[in-house]
C-alpha cells in the first residue's frame, strides 16, 4: 500500500478501460479521475508503441504477473517506465482487473515488448 503512493498507479478493466489511479498517476497524466475513466490502455501509451500492444495484450490476460518496459505519454512529454502488470481473477478464475504499477523511469533503455 504504501507502494502504491509513491509510484504511478493505474487499474484497467479485462478490455485495458482504465478504471481509476492514484494520483500520482492523475498528475503524470495530467488528468481528472473523470477524465481517466473513458481512456483506454491506448490513450497512455506513445502511438509508436500501439501496433506491439495490440500484438501482445492477449499474453498478459493469461499470466498473472509481468514486467514490461513501456512508453507512457505524460502531460507534457513521453517516458519510459518499467512496469509491473498483475492480474486480479475472482474465485471463477475470471479477470477483475489489471494494476499497473509504473515502477521506475527508465532512460538508458528503450522499450522492448517483453523485459522479463
């Protein structure tokens, strides 16, 4: 818990809607909790980077945790953060939602789809 308010934070439903943040996250976006609630996974990452997240989404939904080098689109300029990725399933086995946890900046990398 007190991870999760020192880093940027975001929770997205199984189709990658972002459901909430912390706001730490609300800040690096530049966004009201309003606002975050009609963004999609897309909406947060660099457009160079859609056409590889679209290729590989699926693999997260069927690993319950994963690390991952990702270019966000801030407020005012794009970053590349590590991030951690785990999937919350009910007792059912079905996805209740995604934590992204943006773990680190990362500037002497360039985002790759898998660093782990």
């Amino acid at each position: 818990q007190a991870l999760k308010s020192t880093i940027p934070v975001l929770e997205f439903n199984p189709d990658f809607v972002c459901k909430t943040a912390n706001d730490k996250a609300l800040r690096f976006f530049g966004l009201s909790r309003l606002e975050l609630r009609s963004k999609n996974i897309l909406d947060f990452l660099a457009p160079d980077y859609h056409e590889a997240w679209n290729k590989n989404k699926e693999k997260i939904l069927t690993n319950d945790f994963t690390n991952f080098l990702l270019p966000f689109i801030g407020e005012s300029d794009v970053k590349n953060y590590e991030v951690s990725i785990t999937v919350t399933r009910n007792l059912n086995g079905d996805i209740g939602k995604l934590i992204f946890l943006l773990v680190k900046e990362v500037q002497d990398r360039v985002p790759a789809f898998a660093i782990n």
